[in-house]
C-alpha cells in the first residue's frame, strides 16, 4: 500500500524497511588507486611497525647502566665497544637499551663523553610502538585519504576491500524541458520552454559526494517512452532519478509509471519545497521522482537520495547526520531571527537563509524566493529546517542554521534600505577590498527604521518631503536623536520616471494619465521612497489614490516592478531608468533625485564600512554605474 502525505522521519524509516541492513557490494580495488574510496571493512595491520627497535633521534646507542653517573660536570666516558652511533629510524643492535642525543655528547680520540644519565628505552621507539601486529588501523566506512594511503603501505597492504558506489542516472523529463546542449541558449526560447538545468546541479551534488552519476535521454510528457526508458535504466544502474513528473498534474506521469512496472511506497513528503517526492521499486532498484522547481529538486536530493545511497553502499545512516553530509555543511549555529516568518500548519519548512553579526551578535533571516528561484538559493549563505510543528518564528527566535559558505563575520555588513541596482554593483569592489557586503532592499523609511533598531550598518534613502521639496532631512530627523549620529553620504542622481511597454500603447505621458480607467499601475510597498514620490506627484495633480488603478498593486524593487509591465500584468510603474532597458520597455523621465547613504557614526570605523566607502569612490565602479544609464554623479 502506498504511503501518503508522511514526515521526512517516517520516509526514513521505509527507506531503511526496504535498503537497510542488506550486505554491501565490495570490490578489491589496489591501493594506487582507492584515493576517495570507502572501506567494506576494518582494517587489521598484519605488521609491526617499526618492526625493529628504531632510533627516535640522532645520537649514540649504549646501554642505560653506563651512563648512570653522568652529569654535565662529571662525564661518563665510554670507548668504541660501548656506544655505536645510529641516525634517526636506525635499527638499535640488541646489546643496548636507549640513546642518548648527540647535543648530549661529545667525541674525543674515539672515546665519548656523555654528559647526561638516560634511562632505560630513553630515545628508543620499540618494536610496535605506532602500530602492533593485528591493530585495527582504519574502520569500515572510512575514507581512503593520502594519510591513509601512507598508512596502508607502510604496513604492507597493496590492496583495499573498498565499498562498491552505487550508479545513478537521471531522466530529465517534460515536453516543455529543453534537453542540454553546449549551443544551447535561453535567448530566443519560445514562451513554454525552459531550458534543463536541474542535471547540472544534481551533476554537481554527486561529484561532491564522490558518487558516479550519468544524465539520461529526455523523455517527453509520454508515458509508454518512459517506461521504456526506465526499463532499461533499472537494468543498467543501482539508482533512477526521474525529473519532474512527480506532481499530479495532468502530464504527471511518474507515479503511474513506477506502480505499473514496480510498486509504489511513498508518495507527497510533508516538507516545502520538495513535497511531491515520490519513491518506488522497479526490478528492486529503487526508483525516485524528483519534483521539476531546482530548489525542491536539491532538497529531495538531500532528504530522499542522499539517505538512499548511503543504504546501497553501507547498509544504514545516522539520521542526526544525515543531512548535514548531503548539504555539506560547514558550520551549524543556533541564531535569532532578524525577521519574523510563518511557516504552513504541519510541514518541514526549508528557509534559505543569509546571516550577518551585528553589535557583536549574529542573526539570520530568510530569503524570499519560491521553490523555482535559483537565484535565492545560489545567494544564501545556509539553509534551515523549520519542525512541522512550528507555525510561527517571531523575530529573535532561534532557529538552527545550517553554513555551506564561508562568512567573513568581522568584515561583513548589511544594507537595509531603497532599492536600486547600482547598489548591488557594490558588492564586489567591496569583496575586491577583502570585506563583503549583504543588500536588503526594504525601501527608504525601512532601512532608516531599521538604522535605528541597530538591525543594519548602512542604509540608504530618496524621501521627498512635499512641503519644502526636500529630501530625506525630514524623515532623518524624526528618528532623533539616534539619527544626531548618522552621516548622510550623496552617492549619485538617478532618474525616475513612468515605465510602460515599447511603445507606449497607452499613451501615457502625465501623471494624470494615471487616473485614466484604461490605464492600470504597479505600486511599491509603503515606506519606499519611490511610492512617496507617486504620493507627492498624485497630490500635486489633486488625484485621489483610490481613483488609481492597482495603487495597491505592491513590488520590493524596481525590477520587480518592470516585470509586472513586461508581463502585461500593468501598464505603467514608476521607477528608474535602468529596470526599463533591462526589460526591453521604454521610460518616460519625470524627475531627478538624490540617493543618499546613511551611516551611523559608530559603524565608520568597520572594516566593511571603510571597504564601501572606498568602493564608491573607484572610477570603475561610477563608470560601471554610469553605462547602467539614468544615474549622474554629483
């Protein structure tokens, strides 16, 4: 019977049900070539070593008793039947019992004077001292390293029983999937398709786990064909990874599939991403559908596949480990959140999370991006796994976080403030300089607010006031008197203007135009000083908010907002000049504004800080930011 909608917890337990405790495959492989591998067994010296009484230093083999009397004033003195010399790893003949060092000593008309008392097996590594006769040298499932490889032939062995890794291959699947190809290009791509890229991570993943994986033929949304494929993989391969299909879409053929030609054992794991995993059996090779999102295909890969091969090669897995060998992590920290999030009701919730320290204290929070972002994932610094029975995590709430990326901590600081591409160019002249830089856009009111909470180094804001046409001066200051302390840096000019499709279909061309009821606007969120802007330009005009269509329509940045036209989703954002051209549309200028750093005094002398503050005056940064086209430097 199929086993539905089950914890990550209970796909384990029918995972080792069905692969547990069976015997591994072993292979003889010769020492020259088992870097890497994992050994079926333990390993037994059938030596000593040394396997001789060896010297552990330069010096004079003698017997301990004639050097009983001996100081530094009164030297022993002994002639050549009494002392021999021996280089370090000498064999020490059997008529003496320690060495003493040659510093100890000294040689004169053959006779030497020894001027220290050593004791019975003083400098003396006797036989078996590293390693005796049947010692266990190296423990099964242990990996073979150049250490290990050294070990191994000094005790004699040519030759290691190594586990046997399991094959693997994966059958992309999908009409709408474009099969990979070098000349391949997603320019040009007809709406529908998408280029297969799920291979290349999964081709990634195995390399790191050192376990042999194949791309298999692309198999279109056709049943019958991937029966036949799956057919002669099971035949050919330990393990069979099928992507996409695992859902119950309409063209989702997985699941039918593997329960015609095998059975089926589970099916939907409660955890997002990654929920429709689905694994059975065929010819008793198990069989795994991954689901299509990359996101949900790497935590599949980490949470099902992972496990599973451990089972083929070792027979079982720590399930307190487990996941931290699939995801390689570097370093696992308890952190408070610096963001409040909600999880789904009854369901493991993976969060790609980036960190920062702050006020010598570090946080983490998740980064927004769905199960189809590769970009989000690509950004994180770590993953975390929200327990199904966690519904909310208030902001300070600890979570536990798993690192697969270095962090500079000392040198690291976070911008929370506008949004604006240019800004992003920053990070690597700052990474350039040795320190890094981490963007939140939260618009211009929520970076000054979050400057103030001491929740960021640096922020950045473009609040026009109305009253006097000013900008930022009046915000800044109803954060007093924290914001006494804060130094204001002029970066550049940008322009800011309505974006619409190439064209202009609407004929848009004043803010009254926005009022028209053809006519329908994307907004940004309250606080973003681009919406203040709007704000001020409707007010001027005498145009109520509630008379504009889609002023609640909200996006974080500008480039969302340019989506959002592009898609026919609007037909008109206010934004900047850049997030026009890289979506093809046209830009209408309406105004200029100033777009300001703010910096609290304390955070001048961080090392990330003064990397920033270097960066913004590098000709090749305000070159590059220049050819963005829309932004003047001061």
């Amino acid at each position: 019977m199929v086993r539905e909608h089950i914890s990550l917890k209970e796909a384990w337990e029918l995972l080792k049900a069905h692969w547990g405790n069976r015997d591994p495959l072993v292979k003889n492989v010769p020492l020259s070539e088992s870097l890497g591998g994992l050994l079926a067994e333990d390993i037994a010296s059938p030596v000593n070593v040394p396997h001789y009484p060896a010297s552990a230093v330069d010096g004079y083999a003698v017997s301990s008793n004639s050097t009983a009397r001996a100081t530094a004033a009164t030297p022993v003195v002994l002639n050549t039947e009494k002392y021999q010399w021996v280089n370090t790893g000498a064999f020490v003949p059997p008529q003496y019992d320690s060495v003493v060092m040659v510093e100890d000593t000294s040689l004169k008309n053959d006779n030497l004077y020894v001027y220290i008392s050593v004791p019975p097996g003083a400098n003396l590594r006797p036989i078996g001292e590293d390693i005796v006769k049947g010692q266990i040298v190296a423990h099964f499932g242990d990996e073979v390293d150049p250490n290990l490889m050294a070990l191994f032939y000094a005790v004699g062995l040519r030759e290691l029983p190594l586990l046997s890794k399991p094959k693997a291959i994966f059958i992309p699947t999908g009409d709408e999937i474009v099969p990979r190809k070098p000349e391949e290009s997603p320019a040009g791509l007809p709406p529908g398709k998408v280029m297969e890229s799920n291979s290349i991570m999964l081709e990634g993943m195995f390399e790191q786990w050192k376990i042999p994986f194949v791309v298999g033929p692309h198999v279109k949304d056709d049943p019958e064909k991937l029966k036949e494929v799956l057919a002669d993989a099971v035949d050919k391969y330990d393990l069979v990874l099928i992507g996409a299909g695992s859902a119950k879409g309409k063209r989702d053929f997985t699941a039918n599939v593997i329960e015609r030609e095998g059975q089926l054992i589970f099916h939907w794991v409660l955890m997002r991403p990654g929920r429709p995993a689905l694994l059975g059996t065929v010819k008793d090779k198990p069989v795994v559908g991954m689901p299509g999102f990359p996101m949900s295909t790497m935590v599949v890969a980490w949470s099902v596949v992972y496990p599973l091969l451990q089972l083929l090669m070792k027979g079982n897995f720590d399930e307190n480990k487990i996941l931290d060998e699939a995801i390689r992590v570097r370093d696992k920290l308890s952190l408070p959140l610096l963001i409040s999030h909600s999880s789904p009701q009854g369901i493991s919730e993976w969060l790609r999370v980036k960190v920062v320290r702050l006020r010598d204290k570090k946080y983490a929070w998740p980064i927004s991006g769905g199960s189809s972002s590769m970009r989000a994932t690509a950004d994180s610094d770590g993953f975390a796994l929200i327990p199904p029975k966690i519904y909310e995590c208030p902001k300070g709430k600890e979570i536990e976080v798993r690192l697969t990326k270095e962090v500079l901590w000392e040198k690291r600081v976070l911008f929370q403030g506008s949004d604006d591409p240019a800004v992003a160019q920053l990070v690597s002249f700052v990474r350039k300089r040795g320190a890094d830089l981490v963007i939140r856009s939260v618009g211009s009111l929520g970076g000054l607010a979050a400057l103030a909470r001491g929740e960021a180094h640096l922020s950045a804001a473009h609040l026009l006031d109305p009253k006097d046409m000013s900008y930022n001066d009046t915000y800044i200051a109803s954060f007093k008197p924290i914001s006494d302390k804060w130094k204001r840096f002029l970066l550049f000019y940008r322009q800011q203007g309505f974006i619409v499709k190439r064209g202009n279909p609407k004929k848009i061309s004043s803010i009254q135009d926005l009022a028209r009821g053809d006519v329908r606007i994307v907004n940004r969120q309250p606080g973003a000083g681009t919406r203040v802007l709007l704000d001020s330009l409707l007010r001027e005009e005498g145009i109520e908010s509630a008379s504009v269509k889609g002023y609640e329509d909200q996006t974080m940045t500008h480039l969302d907002a340019s989506c959002r036209v592009a898609w026919g989703m609007a037909d008109v954002a206010l934004g900047i000049k850049f997030a026009a051209d890289a979506l093809g549309l046209d830009f209408i200028p309406i105004t200029e504004e100033p777009y300001e750093l703010v910096i609290p005094e304390e955070e001048l002398t961080h090392p990330g800080i003064e990397a920033l503050i270097d960066s913004v005056s590098d000709s090749k940064f305000i070159e590059k930011v220049k050819r963005m086209g829309g932004y003047r430097w001061p």
